[in-house]
C-alpha cells in the first residue's frame, strides 16, 4: 500500500501542522511495516515571507494551480493507493484514488479575526471539502465533536488520533543567544489573536496597577502579519521570535509556568511539549485543553483577575507546582507520535476494507 501525502505545510509554515507532518511520517516509517509505502508530495515553494505581490502569487499557485491540476497528476504519476491530505482539504486526489483529510481545528467558527481575509474568504471551500472526506482524522475529540457539531460529519467516518510530544525528558537543550532573567514566565505560540496574548498583556498591566511585581515574560513565536496585535507590551515583556528546538528546551526546562490563554486548540501542542520537559501549565478550561492536559495544568478563567491569580499562587506555592509538574510527567506518557501513527496506519487499511 502506497499512501502519498501532503507535506506542503514545509514551505509556508513553521507551526503545529508542521510539526504533525514531519513527525507522523517520521512515525510510519518508524513502524518498519513492509506493507507500508509513505510517498511525499508537495508544493515546495518557499514562502515564508510577507511580501506583496509575491507571497499572494505563491499562494495562488499552491490553491489554483497546484491542489486542483498538478497535485493530482503528482499522485497518479507516483501510483499511490491513497491520498492523506495533511492540511489543506482542497487538495484534489486523481480519479479511482481515495482520500482523508487531517482535520486539525475548526477554529474560524469560534475566532474568525485570527485570521487574513483571504482565509476568512475561501474557508467555504474548505468546509466543502471536509464533508466530502471520505474520512476524517482527527487530531483531539474536542476537534472531532466540532466536525460532527458544524459539518454535520458522521462519527462513524470520524478517528482521533492524538499528536505526540517530540520532545523527551533527555532531550538536549542550548540557551538562546540572549541574557536571560533568573526567573520568568513563558509564552510559545505565534503572535495572533487567537492565541490571546492580548489577554497577558492585560494581566500585566492590572498587576502594575495593583502595584504587584510579576516576573517578566518571554515570548517564543512569530509575528503574523495581516492580523490585530495585542498592544504595547509591558515592562518586562521580551519577544524572542522563533527558536529552535535547543533553546525552546532550554526555556520549557527553566519557566516558572508556560502561560497558554488561547482562546481555542484543536489540540494544543505546547500544553503537552510543556508537561514532557516537567514544566508547569496555567491555561483555561476550552476546547481541547482539558484533553490533553487533565487534571494536570492550573486552569484559569479567561479573565486578567483569574491569570494574575493563578500566577501568584504558582509562584507562592512551589510544593504544588512541583507535584503538578511530576504528574505533566506521568500525563505525557500517555501521547507519543508512535500511537498517532498506528492509529492512522489502521486508518489507510480500513479504507481498502470498505
């Protein structure tokens, strides 16, 4: 069985579904199946840039040129009994060869500003797409109630399969190339509204205005350009873009807490990267969370009052955090990419069933 699947994401992004992509095929291969035969196709144009006209050429390329005409010819040419459409629904699988799709989030029904207007434009063709599936993976339960609630899709075509942890307990880690305070909070996520950094910065500042000092803030994540921004930073914020897999170690491994204010996940990666490296979680009760983190992460309600408290009781109580911390390790455990990928193995199978 020969399965081609999308990995597109490589070249215009650096976020969750990348990281899904990568370590799901790493995954398969690793299962040693010699029945098992991963064939990666792709748009592989960089565009990792903002710039216009040339970014919006790229991205028309990719969505009316390549998804419709090129990628199915690309998975005829390959002879792939399948078509795994990784993240863009879209993508046109040839005549006689089926195709799933990862369904990560729906987020544009619950925060639509997130995103650019071209997103919020075409998402119709997108939503089109997933009710055509003829299944669909699903990243979280929260994810796959979601496609039931507002695709009307059927839970008998619906798998979850749940994302891993790349990282280890032993992995290795290098400090950024920055000074860095003896004592911090953590934000990873990129900058975008959906993410709620907005919501820290008005922890911050009722803090200040009840004159009660708070450890600074560092902020892993890139800008995403095209979309609302979370105000004037306080005293204390440091922005450090993106950073590798070393240093993000490095940061997870030292944080009093990973602060996560989203306001929805389809799954919620950095809850999970924070609990394998022993950190503690402060986020709120939406969407996947409460999945993936258990009884694990302190929950706050999406309000600056309930953030700001729950950060003084972790910093005042580090005998707590401590045992929430050891239980993020036991927690961990129960996520690897080995078990997404299994699941997603008996998927493929399942269709060829049928």
């Amino acid at each position: 069985m020969k399965v081609a699947i999308d990995i597109s994401p490589y070249y215009y992004g650096k976020r969750g579904v990348t990281r899904y992509i990568r370590c799901l095929t790493s995954a398969l291969r690793a299962l040693e199946d010699p029945t098992l035969q991963i064939e990666e196709i792709g748009y592989r144009i960089p565009n990792f840039h903002y710039t216009q006209p040339l970014r919006a050429l790229k991205t028309i390329g990719r969505e009316f040129l390549w998804q419709p005409f090129v990628a199915p010819y690309s998975v005829a040419h390959s002879q792939a009994d399948l078509l795994h459409a990784t993240c863009n629904p879209c993508l046109r699988s040839p005549l006689g060869v089926p195709k799933i799709i990862t369904l990560h989030d729906l987020e544009m029904f619950y925060t639509p500003d997130r995103f650019r207007w071209w997103s919020r434009k075409r998402f119709f063709w997108d939503v089109a797409a997933y009710r055509r599936a003829q299944f669909l993976l699903c990243v979280s339960q929260a994810t796959a109630d979601d496609a039931m609630k507002f695709l009307e899709f059927p839970a008998s075509k619906i798998v979850v399969t749940p994302l891993g942890s790349h990282f280890t307990g032993d992995s290795p880690e290098a400090p950024p190339q920055i000074s860095l305070p003896s004592e911090y909070f953590l934000f990873v996520s990129a900058l975008e509204p959906g993410k709620n950094l907005k919501l820290l910065n008005d922890v911050y500042k009722l803090a200040e205005n009840r004159n009660i000092p708070l450890p600074p803030l560092l902020i892993v994540g890139e800008r995403v350009q095209g979309v609302s921004h979370e105000g004037t930073p306080p005293a204390g914020w440091t922005y450090l873009g993106h950073q590798s897999d070393l240093e993000l170690t490095y940061l997870y491994r030292r944080a009093i807490a990973l602060l996560v204010p989203t306001r929805y996940e389809g799954f919620g990666l950095p809850v999970l990267e924070a609990m394998t490296l022993g950190t503690a979680v402060i986020c709120s009760p939406i969407s996947s969370l409460p999945e993936v983190g258990g009884d694990v992460p302190f929950y706050a309600e999406q309000t600056p009052s309930s953030y700001l408290e729950k950060m003084l009781f972790i910093i005042q109580n580090s005998n707590i955090r401590d045992e929430k911390i050891s239980a993020g390790l036991e927690r961990a455990k129960l996520f690897s990419w080995q078990r997404c990928a299994q699941l997603t193995s008996d998927v493929y199978r399942s269709m060829f069933a049928l």
